[in-house]
C-alpha cells in the first residue's frame, strides 16, 4: 500500500499573499497528519516566495510523521537544511521565473554540484532524494551518487493533452520506476497529480510513495484539509 506525503507549500501561498499570518502552513501539515498523512513536504526556495524559514523550523518540532525538505543545490539552502535536519531532503532544479519546479533535476549534467550536496546532506544525518524524469539514465546517475531515493517527476503524464500522450508517459514512468527499484533505490512520484490521474499509478507496484500538494490545498479550500487528505488517502491506498 503507497504512502501519502501531503506538501503545504500553497497553504503558504495564499499567506504571503497578503503577508499575512494566515492560513498558517504549520496548522496544516498538523490537520494532515490527523487525517492520516504519513509525511509532510515543504519547498524552501531561495526566493522565499511562500515557505519561510520560520515554517521549516517549526514543522522540523511539530511534525510527527516525516518531513521532507525540497530544496536547490544551493549553499544558503543546504546550510538550512543541516541546521534543521529534516528526514529527507529531496533535490530539485530551482529557476527564480518559474510558478512551479518544470522538471526533473539534471543529475548527469549537474554530477558535481549533486554528487557533493547529497554527500554533505547525509554526512549530516539527513536521507537524500533526487527528483528526477522518468529517464533510466538520470536514474541509474542518482543511484551512483548514493542517493536512497528518487521521486520520479509525473507532469508530463498529469498535463498530457490527448489519451495517448497521456498513456506514452504513464508506460515511461512504470519504466523508470522498475529501473530505480532494481537498483536499490526507493521509489517516489510527484508533480502535477490529483484526484483523477493518480488512480492509474497505483498499479505501479514500485512506487511506495505519492507526493501531492497542490491538489490537495485546493480542494481543502472547498472542503477542509483533513477531508481532503483522507480523500487522497483513499485514493492511493
């Protein structure tokens, strides 16, 4: 049975906003975790354009399951991360102009900088993640760099304008999820998933966890977080 990991980035959002107070991101991760979610996940950007650091802090003392911290390969982000200590750390490309992460990191283009942050992270006590495209090639190089986990990034399947795009991407990530668990890596999947499309990837054995959040906020706008989260749950499951 897959896991839910619920990111709150946007709970942020729609805080800073208004700089305001509120919608607190750390309530949230909270009403969550009541609802069932085994994880919580937070993106600090070098922008600080939704999570603070004071969110990474106070999760990092309130969260009772598992937090993850998304973060570049960026210096003041990493000396964050080995501050705080989440349990996981998971690696993404950062561009400053875009509204979301546009895809998977270059881990074989970027061997140097990656090799170096993932050891840093884990010489730190931290696990490391690498969210990668459905390629076996930035896959079998996020294996080499000693990363314990990839999250396998699923938008071009949740975007795919026609059946067959959307078949051609969910056959790449079945794919690239079967390479990552035959090369000891744990397998995760995000981006872009929602209450319709993430029905079909339950059938990929490999993966062990789902990484969903804005999907999640925008229906907890409607119906309130933990209804939201135990709806996904149910779905995953």
């Amino acid at each position: 049975m897959a896991k839910l990991s619920v990111n709150v980035d946007h709970v942020a959002t729609v805080r800073q906003a208004r700089r305001a107070l509120e919608p607190d991101p750390v309530a949230a991760a909270a009403l969550a975790e009541l609802a069932g979610a085994h994880g919580i996940i937070v993106h600090l950007r070098e922008d600080r354009r939704h999570v603070q650091e004071r969110d990474v802090r106070i999760l990092r003392q309130t969260v009772k399951t598992h937090l993850n911290l998304e973060m570049a390969a960026a210096e003041e982000i990493i000396r964050v991360a080995l501050e705080v200590r989440p349990n996981m750390a998971t690696l993404v490309p950062e561009r400053r102009q875009e509204l979301t992460t546009e895809g998977g990191l270059d881990v074989i283009g970027q061997r140097g900088v990656v090799e170096a942050t993932v050891k840093r992270l884990q010489e730190g006590g931290i696990r490391v993640s690498l969210f990668v495209d459905p390629d076996p090639a930035q896959i079998g190089a996020a294996a080499e760099m000693g990363s314990e986990v990839v999250e396998i990034h699923t938008g071009l399947y949740a975007d795919a304008p026609t059946a067959e795009a959307r078949e051609r991407e969910f056959r790449r990530i079945v794919e690239a999820a079967r390479v990552a668990s035959g090369l000891g890596l744990e397998v995760h999947a995000g981006h872009g998933l929602d209450y319709r499309n993430v029905v079909a990837l339950r059938a990929v054995e490999e993966i062990v966890e789902f990484s969903i959040g804005h999907s999640i906020v925008a229906r907890a706008v409607l119906v309130g977080m933990e209804r939201a989260v135990r709806e996904m749950l149910e779905l995953v499951r």
